[in-house]
C-alpha cells in the first residue's frame, strides 16, 4: 500500500525570474510504502517523492520516485530544497541524480 502525504505547495506566478502564461501551483508530495522487493528488508518502509504542476484548470503533469530512501528524515529535507528551489516534474530526476552524487 502507498500513501501520500502533502509537505508543501507553491503558487508560480509570472515575474522578474519567471515569464508564464498563467500561474502554476507545485505540490510536493512524501511517498510511503512497504519494501516487498527484498526478502530481509519486507515489511519495512521506503519514502519516494512525488511532485505534482497544475495550471488554474487542471493537473498538466507529474513525476513520481517511489523508492528514494529508507530515511525519513533525509527524505524530507530533500522534498525542502526541491521546494525552495521550485523544481518541477520534468526536473525531478535530473535533480535527484545532483543530490544523489552531492550526498
């Protein structure tokens, strides 16, 4: 079973940084579900990350990562910078892979 659980939610309007046609609102999501993959590790938990884009009138894409880390903690404070950042979908993996080789 997987479980979301909303961390934080920006709200992108047009500006000095970024030119866009209309708003664009960012959730960041914290992913929880049981490892199955593993025999030694079943029934533990592992954490992913999910961001959401929607415009004003729907959803316009999404990246999920299902399986970042067995670290709670680590995981969190990785969903903080991507949302200070204002990372996107698209970016998502591309930034991981930066976080991933910094840690």
């Amino acid at each position: 079973m997987t479980n979301m659980y909303l961390e934080n939610k920006l709200l992108l309007e047009s500006g000095e940084e970024v030119d866009l046609d209309c708003p664009i609102e960012l959730e960041y999501y914290l992913v929880e579900s049981e490892i199955s993959a593993l025999e030694e590790l079943a029934g533990k938990r592992i954490y992913g990350i999910g961001i959401i884009k929607k415009t004003v009138k729907e959803c316009c894409e999404g990246e999920l990562v299902p399986d970042f880390s067995c670290c709670i903690t680590r995981t969190k404070e990785v969903l903080k910078k991507l949302a200070s950042n204002s990372v996107t979908p698209i970016a998502l993996h591309s930034v991981l892979e930066d976080i991933i080789d910094v840690y």
